[in-house]
C-alpha cells in the first residue's frame, strides 16, 4: 500500500513566460569552450597534471601506498592461492576452446593477470580466459589454420600435427597482440563510452548463443571423436552433423568421466551456493576432481587402456617473446576488433558490479589500457586473447579478495605451475575439462529465462535480445555481434522517431497535467488543446511530430488556411455581385444560385496565395468561421484558440526540427490559434535564438516556464481570469485552486470521448 503525503505546500508567484522570468531573475551567461580552449587544455602541461596523469595512468600507485597489510594481506593471500587454483584449470579449459594446446592457456592465466595489476582499476576482476573470447578465438583460428592444411603459412606443406598446432599458436598469439593493440588505441582515444552501444539484452542473447556454441565445441572431447573444426556462418550445425555422423564411433570411457564429472561439479556447486553462509570458502571441486582423475588416469593408463584423450605434453616454462605475424593481421582485423569490444564489454561489465559493491569506481577508458597492455604481453608471450572470467572473479571476491594482490598470487600459484608442476596434469582426460567447461556455462545458460520477462517488461529489449541470440547462432559470433549492434541502433532510432506523443490534460484540479488516457477525473481548459513531446525533436522525427499534432487537434491548419481563403474569395466574389448581403445576422444568401466553393478552380500560380492569413479588412463584417456560412462552403471547423506544447522532454532540437516547429507555429497562428511552448530546456532556447528561430510571427513570448503559467495565462487572455477547474480564484491568486464547484472554463472531459490518435 502507498504512503499517504498528507503535507501541502502553498505557492504565490506571478505567471511566468520566459521573458517575464528572465526579467525578474538574472540570468548568468554561460560561455562555451572552443576547440582552441580544448588544446590549450590538453597541451598545458604542469607538476600537477603530470601527477595526475600518471596516476590514472598507473592505478597501482594509488591504491598500493594505501594497503592495509594487517587487515588485508591475509585475505588477499587465501583469495589469491584459490583463484590461482581455478586458473590452471580455466587455462587448460579454454585453450581447448581457443583451438590450441592446452598450455597455452597456462600462458593466458598468467600474463594478463601481472599486467593488470599496474594498469587495472578494478580490484576484485580476475584478467584471464574467458569461454566466449576463447570460442571466438578459436573459431578464427580454425578459419585461418583447418586440420588438415597449413593454409597461411608460406614456410611448409606437410600436414603434421605439430606444424599445424605451431601454425594455430602463431595465429592466435598474433591475434591477442592486435586484439591489444586496438583496445590501448581505443582507450588512449578516450573511447571507452563505446561499451554503452552493448546492452544487457544484447550481451545476454550474444554470451548465450556463445555458450550454446561452447557446449558444441566441447562435445567431440565429451565422446573422444574427431571432427573438423569448422568457421563461420551455420559452422555450429556443421559441427552437429559431424558429431551425429561420427556418434557410433563414441569412446565409452570418456563419455563417462565426462558425464561423471559433470554430475559431481553439479551437486557440489549447489551445495556451494546453499551453504554459502556455512562454508569460509566454497568447496574447489573442479580442482579436487582435476587432481584426482589426473592420478587416475596416470595410475590406470587411461590413454593407452582405453584410448582416452588426454591433456599431452605441457612444456616446461616459457619461451622467448615472438614476433606478431603481420599476415595474421591482415587476415584476422575485423575478428580481432569483434573479440576486443566483446572482450573489453564483458570485463567492464564484471568490474562494474563489483565496483557498485564495493562503493569504488572503475574507469572505462583505463579498462581498455589496461586489457590492451594485457593482451598486448599476452600475445608477445604465445598467449590467446584474454577478457575477465565471471567465475574466477567471483571466486576472488567471494573467498576475501580486497584488491588485485589476490590477483598478483594468483598468477604466482599459475607460474608454479608452469615451472614445476606442469607435467602432473598432462595425464588429465580432456573430456574431464569439457565437463567443467560446460557446467560452468550453467550461468549464461539460465538467461532463457530473461526471454519471458523481457517480453513483458519492454517489446523491444526482448527483440534485440532474441534477434542477436539468432544472429550469433546461425552467422558466427563475430557477424552475430555486428547483427545485434545493428539492431540494438534500429530500436533506438524507432523509439526517438516514433515516440509516444500525447494529449495531456489537469488532474485532479491541481497544477500537475498528466496524460489524459491515464486518468479518471480529468480536465482540460475549453478551447484549449495540451500537447506532450516525449522526444527530441530532430530531422528523423519532425515530420511525425508535426502529424502528430495534427492529429490531436483534429485538423490540418495548412489545410483549414486554404479552405478559409477559398472561401474568402468565394464570399468576396458574391458580395460584389450582390448575391451575398450583410445582415444583423451575418451573411445572408440573396440568390439560391450560388455555387459551392469546390467547384472554382485555381490557377496553380495563385495556390500560394491560399497560404497567407485571411484578409477581412476590407469586409462590412468579420467573418465567424465556426458558424454556419449561407452556403454550401466547407470549411473546417476549428474548436480550439490556443495550443500549448510541453517541451520538457525535448533534450535537443536541430535545424530541421526547428524548420518543422516554425513552419508549424505560423501555420496554427495564420488561423487565430495561438501556440505556446512550455518548460523548454535552456540548451534548447539558446539554439533556437542563436538560430534565428524567432522574429515579427514566431516570439520569445509565447515560451512559457510550466504548463499551468501558460494555461493561467490563456484564460486570462481570454478574459476568463477568475475562472478555474471546478472552482473559483481569486484575483490575488491567480494560480492556486479551490474546491468548490461551479462551471468554470475547463470543462471535465469522460475517458470514453477521448480523442484516439
């Protein structure tokens, strides 16, 4: 139940226009920086700025002078050695994803994590694989270096498994180095605002096509078959169909350790999650069955007892930096500018909500330095493209992490690893890490469940979340990405060019106007018509606003002003010839001869001159054109005398709009309607005066602040000052209601007689 307000506030002020109110209040002038301020801005140079500049350059000597040691390390220290754990694993995971041997992904689980300990501004983000940026990776890599060629190469023709595999580390590593260097370009450019094209909608439909496509890719390790990778467009039913021709071919044994293990990391999870408040830390349980199932199949000879696939040989340390291949980069740029705004949007995404959490604050544009430099080392050092993993970053925040020291540890528990105790793992089944990759997924798989609540929250988020999902699916996720921005910019420009404009009305004998379909007790001013934009008012969306109004008033006014001055000829022709005479009655047919107006043609050189405003100067009477004329003239009736438009909403407005306001005001004001505009911003009274938008027809003076300065201000114009929605004013108080019941000039006006438009 809602809380009753029962406190009032009582307000005395006069009917401010905005000339009345600039002329009571100072206005401060406000100037504007130029393009020389900017440079002189950006080129001055001081002490200070330099600081300033290295600092958010180098986050770390920030927050590191101000460690807490006694309260954080030991924390740090356990967060650390946890995420360190589920790194090695999520390393040799999705290097299976990224189509290259499994210890390159020790490589990737390393690298980032040391260079986003400087250059990183979020202190809970674990840098590393992630399943969606490995499975882009891989797709492109098998694109450029299939199993069975050495396509790009220029150096060899044989078809060994270990050249191929030498050929997929080149691709990939020259991949993950152009994948930084495009995000350091994007965040020196200060452009990491660009994250804002991608919506929720859009990374969820997109993140769970990818972990459908994940789960595909996996499935050939889950029933130790061998199938071609495939690329591109409908590669994911290409992949299927292998599976399903080579399903008979099924190796039993690692279909079941897959399938074991998938069920063990299930149950163990949910117990994670329900006695999460129990537990001091959530059970490893992919570590614990790593380790075992790797001593297992060590102790057993799973490979050769049983033909299981397993992890091989992992190399010792690490090699030498390499050289980027420039070939791979010719190929692969488009793909690699895919994974980075992909890569950097989901990095971002994690650092945010963690940052909301914590009450901190993350930097866009340092996100995308800091994720460049990473994968720019990543990529020197034979890595693959790197992101944040959702998983791994919840477990260093959910197991103490404070700040990225539980990151730089982790990477010191990843380089052990990879010095000494790499070779235990090389036994570990491969289906073993297919198992965990998959129900790892679980998360991105659950946001079918978004589809029903977007549908019912807002049309058009559920369209853009299921139109990327398709496109991700069925084209690949690098065009399925474009697929979906397209779309996501589509919704954004139907919503601003077709807004939803509408009538407004007073409620409740109040100074509050609401859309009149939304309420009851409802009134409008008589003769007063209270038209609502929603939008800017810009070239994609001006003519929709101009019929939008004609459709609330119920007439064209272009239209009304050419009937009326056909008519006018019509009636002036008459009178000279006698056949009209002027009455106390008004306008009195003397002969039953007369023609109806739509029977006179024009010549088109004189259709202009419909368009100027009636002239009745030279009549013996004024001319009452919602009477009824002595003959058959049409003539449209107008009902109203005065239209406000409330441009509260309007953020903006450019050189169309402005024409199609203008073109618009002088045609209402050509037929005796006056035209109000109401609660203008001041950026849109500033453009539309530096624009010339104002002169002898269209005024400063009919800018009102409110909508009930200017509806106050129409009855008083009127001569209907004292007079209000059901009730009665006083001359002192002009804008302040009473209760009391009378027939005043706002009429109530039934929902059921409503104008549809």
């Amino acid at each position: 139940m809602a809380d009753v307000v029962e406190n009032k506030y009582l307000v005395a002020r006069p009917i401010y226009s905005e000339d009345s109110f600039s002329s009571d209040h100072e206005i401060v002038e406000r100037r504007h920086k130029t393009l020389l301020d900017h440079l002189k801005r950006i080129c001055t140079c001081s002490p200070q700025k330099a600081k300033k500049v290295a600092l958010s350059f180098l986050p770390v000597l920030t927050w590191l002078p101000a460690y807490r040691f006694k309260e954080w390390l030991l924390s740090d220290i356990i967060s650390g050695v946890t995420t360190g754990l589920v790194a090695v694993l999520q390393g040799l995971a999705y290097a299976l994803l990224a189509n290259v041997a499994p210890g390159y992904g020790l490589y990737t689980s390393f690298f980032p994590v040391v260079v986003y300990f400087f250059f990183g501004s979020s202190r809970h983000v674990s840098a590393g694989p992630f399943p969606v940026v490995s499975l882009m990776v891989g797709s492109v890599v098998a694109s450029v270096v299939p199993g069975d060629t050495t396509s790009f190469s220029n150096s060899t023709n044989g078809t060994n498994e270990a050249l191929i595999e030498q050929q997929r580390m080149i691709v990939a590593s020259s991949l993950c180095f152009l994948v930084g260097i495009i995000q350091l370009a994007l965040g020196l450019l200060q452009v990491g605002f660009i994250v804002i094209y991608l919506s929720d909608p859009l990374i969820n439909g997109f993140t769970t096509a990818a972990a459908i496509e994940v789960v595909v890719s996996q499935l050939k390790y889950m029933f130790g078959i061998k199938i071609p990778s495939f690329s591109g467009p409908l590669s994911i039913f290409y992949s299927l169909e292998s599976i399903f021709s080579q399903i008979t071919s099924t190796n039993i044994p690692d279909l079941i350790i897959g399938i074991i293990i998938m069920v063990l990391v299930y149950i163990v999870k949910e117990l994670n999650v329900k006695y999460k408040a129990k537990l001091p830390v959530p059970i490893p349980i992919e570590i614990i069955l790593t380790i075992i199932t790797a001593g297992l199949s060590y102790g057993f000879n799973f490979k050769d007892r049983f033909q299981v696939t397993t992890v091989g040989a992992i190399q010792k340390g690490y090699q030498p930096p390499l050289a980027p291949s420039i070939e791979v980069f010719q190929t692969t740029i488009a793909n690699a500018f895919s994974i980075a705004i992909v890569g950097f949007a989901v990095a971002f995404s994690v650092a945010k909500v963690y940052a909301i959490k914590h009450n901190y604050n993350v930097d866009g544009n340092q996100e995308l330095i800091a994720f460049g430099l990473s994968n720019i080392v990543c990529g020197s050092f034979r890595g693959f493209a790197a992101s944040t993993s959702l998983s791994r970053s919840s477990v260093q925040e959910s197991t103490g992490g404070k700040t990225q020291v539980a990151g730089i540890i982790s990477g010191i528990i990843v380089l052990i690893v990879t010095l000494a105790v790499g070779y235990l793992l090389e036994p570990l089944p491969k289906s073993v890490l297919a198992g965990v990759i998959i129900i790892n997924l679980k998360g991105m798989l659950m946001k079918f469940n978004e589809i029903p609540v977007l549908f019912k929250r807002d049309k058009f988020d559920c369209l853009v979340w299921i139109l990327t999902f398709i496109a991700a699916l069925l084209l690949g996720l690098d065009l399925g990405l474009a697929v979906g921005v397209g779309i996501e910019l589509l919704t954004v420009v139907f919503r601003v060019q077709f807004p939803k404009y509408s009538v407004i009305a007073n409620v409740g004998r109040t100074d509050i106007y609401r859309n009149k379909k939304d309420y009851s007790e409802i009134y409008e001013p008589e003769g007063v018509k209270i038209f609502r934009s929603p939008a800017p008012l810009f070239f994609a969306n001006a003519d929709f606003f101009r019929d939008k109004i004609i459709a609330a008033t119920g007439f064209n006014p272009l239209w009304v002003l050419r009937k009326r001055n056909k008519a006018l000829r019509k009636i002036k022709k008459l009178l000279k010839k006698g056949e009209l005479q002027v009455t106390p009655k008004g306008l009195v047919t003397v002969s039953p001869d007369c023609k109806d107006i739509e029977d006179e043609e024009l010549d088109n050189n004189k259709v202009e001159e419909l368009d100027q405003p009636t002239y009745t100067a030279d009549l013996p009477a004024d001319i009452d054109w919602n009477a009824d004329l002595p003959m058959d003239i049409v003539v449209p009736k107008v009902n109203i005398h005065s239209l406000i438009l409330d441009f509260g909403a309007v953020s903006f407005i450019d050189l169309s709009g402005m024409k199609v306001l203008k073109g618009t005001l002088k045609d209402f004001l050509k037929i005796d309607v006056d035209v109000y505009i109401v609660g203008a911003d001041c950026g849109v009274l500033e453009k539309l005066t530096m624009s010339n938008f104002f002169d002898n027809e269209v005024k400063t003076s009919m800018f009102f602040l409110t909508v009930h300065d200017a509806v106050l201000h129409v009855l008083e114009k009127k001569g209907l000052k004292g007079t209000l929605i059901n009730g009665t004013l006083k001359e002192s108080e002009n804008i302040l209601y009473t209760s009391e019941a009378s027939n005043g000039t706002l009429r109530e006006r039934p929902v059921a007689n409503e104008t549809k438009f």
